[in-house]
C-alpha cells in the first residue's frame, strides 16, 4: 500500500477560548490534489499554518513521508521539500519577473551570502525558464513584476513556490482576487504542474466550481473540525456539507 505523504493527526490549535482547531486528522497521498474547504472561520489558515511551521499547534502529529516534521521552522520545511503559495502577493514589485523566481530558490537554499552577492542567474536560470514556459509568461519575463496585472503576479506567485522542486505544495486561496475568466487557466497550470512534477497539493480555496475540478479528494472542515473527506462527486452528494456549507 502506498504510503501518504502528509499525514495530519488529531491537530489542536486554540487561540483563547477559540478552539480554531479541534482534532483534525488527514492523510494525502503521492500526486494527490487534496482540496480544503469550509465556511470562513473553519480553521483551514490555522490548519496550514500549522502544517508549514508558521504557528505552533497545542496537539496533534504532522508526518512528511513518514518522518515527524511537528515545529519544524518554514525553512527546515522548505528544505524538506515543502512549498507554499500565500493569500496575498508574495512578489517583489521592483524586481524582473525572472529575477523572483531565482530569488525564490534562493531563499530555499537559505543562502543571504548567494542572494547578496551572486550574479543575478546563480545557475537557478534554466529552472526559471523551464516554469516560465510551463506558466505561459515569457512574454513578461523581463517586465517588473509590478507592471503585471494581479492575475499574471498570482502566476508568477504560484511559480515561485516550484523554483524548489517540492514534493508537497500547499497553495492558500490561488483563486482569491483573480479574474474569474482566468480561474480556468490556473485550474489547467495545477493539473499540468501535477501531472509534470509529480507533486502533491494541498489546496485552501473557497471556488467551489474550481476545487471540484481540480481536486482529487476534498476535505470539508467545520468550527474546527472535519465534517468529511471524498471525492468531489462524494463531497457534492453528502447533505450535512451541503447544509453547513451553504447554510453559512
Ligand atoms: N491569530 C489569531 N488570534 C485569535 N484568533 C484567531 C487567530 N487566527 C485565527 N483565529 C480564529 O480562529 C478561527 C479559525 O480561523 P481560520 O483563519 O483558521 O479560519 P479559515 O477557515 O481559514 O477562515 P477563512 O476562510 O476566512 O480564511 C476563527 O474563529 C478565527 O477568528
């Protein structure tokens, strides 16, 4: 049998008498999309966050391929073959679109000596490349990233997530603020990117049409916990998530 390769178990994280929280246990296997949804204030940011070393958890084990990786730091995580995409914008305006994602690996290798004094490509410059194709943005490859419009930077933003070659990416709201008539496209560059770097995903998202497209399996949390796991064709027919779903 497979082996997954994050493995959530009874997660606990309260902030106060907020339990944000409370139990929550997932496994996602090799090359899966696993989607998160859940009404606003159902802990999936504190589940992530807690995953990715942001927050500490109160409970709770997180294992990556097998091995406990509970409070490890992002950059340990990131070492380990963990990347993730934010809500908001992570890109830096003033530099090249090319330029952010050298200095997304760069940041992955933790190297200040190499991100202050290496000439800009560093040998990272085929890999930028390589996703720049991949993501459809060389005509903006040497644009300012604060010359592209929202939807071109999330690209930009979920690329450079990939500079490291991750095994495990969890991506925050790729759809948030972004035109819907591109929400289709970046369905399309997931599924690409899955099927081409054989990673895994985890996906916070509240596009109900897109998880369902794009989502293998789909994890519905409710004021802390999970109501249910399945497929989306499951995750649709199952009445309790339809009634705390869209009931909220
Ligand atoms: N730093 C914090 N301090 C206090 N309470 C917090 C903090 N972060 C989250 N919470 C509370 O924990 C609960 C879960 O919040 P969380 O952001 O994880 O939910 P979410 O499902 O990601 O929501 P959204 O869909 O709106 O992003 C909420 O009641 C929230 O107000």
């Amino acid at each position: 049998m497979m082996a997954p390769v994050l493995k959530v178990t009874d997660l606990k994280k309260a902030y106060g008498a907020i339990q944000a929280v409370g139990g929550v246990s997932f496994e996602v296997m090799p090359g899966e999309i696993f989607g998160v949804i859940g009404p606003n204030g159902s802990g999936k940011t504190t589940m992530f966050n807690s995953v990715l070393g942001q927050i500490s958890p109160d409970a709770g084990a997180i294992e990556l391929n097998g091995k406990n990786i509970t409070g490890l730091s992002p950059l340990e995580l990131s070492r380990r073959g963990v990347g993730r995409t934010f809500q908001t914008l992570q890109v830096f305006g003033k530099m090249t679109v090319r330029d952010n994602l050298i200095v997304a690996a760069q940041e992955h290798t933790g190297s200040m000596f190499g991100r202050m004094f290496a000439p800009p490509d560093s040998g990272l410059g085929a890999k930028a490349d390589a996703l720049i194709d991949q993501f459809r943005i060389r005509h903006v490859a040497d644009s300012l990233a604060n010359t592209l419009s929202y939807g071109q930077q999330k690209l930009v933003d979920i690329a450079m997530a990939f500079m490291a070659e991750p095994d495990l990416v969890l991506l925050d709201e790729p759809c948030a603020g972004v035109n819907p008539s591109l929400v289709g496209g970046i369905s399309t560059l997931l599924k690409d990117l899955n099927r081409t770097r054989k990673g895994s995903f985890v996906v916070i998202e509240h596009n109900m049409d897109f998880v369902m497209d794009l989502c293998h399996r789909i994890m519905v949390m409710v004021e802390g916990r999970v109501l249910a796991i399945g497929t989306p064709a499951e995750i649709r027919a199952n009445k309790e998530v339809l009634d705390a779903y869209l009931g909220n």
